[in-house]
C-alpha cells in the first residue's frame, strides 16, 4: 500500500525542496509559498500541491531576455581579467 503525503511541516518541505529551513521561511514570507496554520500551537504546514510549484534550485526559468550576455565589450574590467597570459591556458578548452 502507497501513503502519499498531502501536508509537509517546515523541515519536511525543505528536505523535499532540497533547500534550507530559512528559504522554506522566506518563500512564505514573500507570498511565493502558501502556508497553513493548524491546530493550538499553530505550527506551519505546507500542501504537497503548493510545494510542487515553486521551482526547484536550478530550475528557475524568468524571463531572460533582460540579461546581458557576458562579453567583453559589455564589461571592460573582466575582459582585462579574462585576457592574461596565466589563463591562456583555458581559452583553449
């Protein structure tokens, strides 16, 4: 018989994000992850279906067309840094 679990505490939900405690926290705090309030002591619990929303480490696919590409001719300083003759070596590869 298969149990799935539906309602996953801070820790469960970190461990099954692959993420910290505190990001499970900051998720809930910025709206990004709904969170539920349960019984007396009022712990924090988090729906499985909520959980499989939020993008994994990694994952996370915004909208990229506002990102420059790294040359040297957008950063002057790094192209100075990548072009030295210690690291001639790895323009080859």
């Amino acid at each position: 018989m298969v149990i799935t679990k539906e309602w996953f505490t801070v820790e469960e939900a970190a461990e099954y994000l692959c993420v910290s405690r505190r990001t499970i926290y900051k998720l809930t705090k910025e709206s990004r992850l709904p969170a539920f309030r349960i019984g007396r002591e009022r712990p924090r619990r988090f729906r499985k279906e909520d959980l499989d929303k939020v993008p994994r480490p990694g994952e996370e696919t915004g909208n990229l067309d506002g990102l420059l590409k790294l040359t040297a001719a957008v950063d002057p300083v790094l192209a100075e840094i990548w072009d030295n003759e210690e690291d001639a070596a790895y323009d080859r590869v």
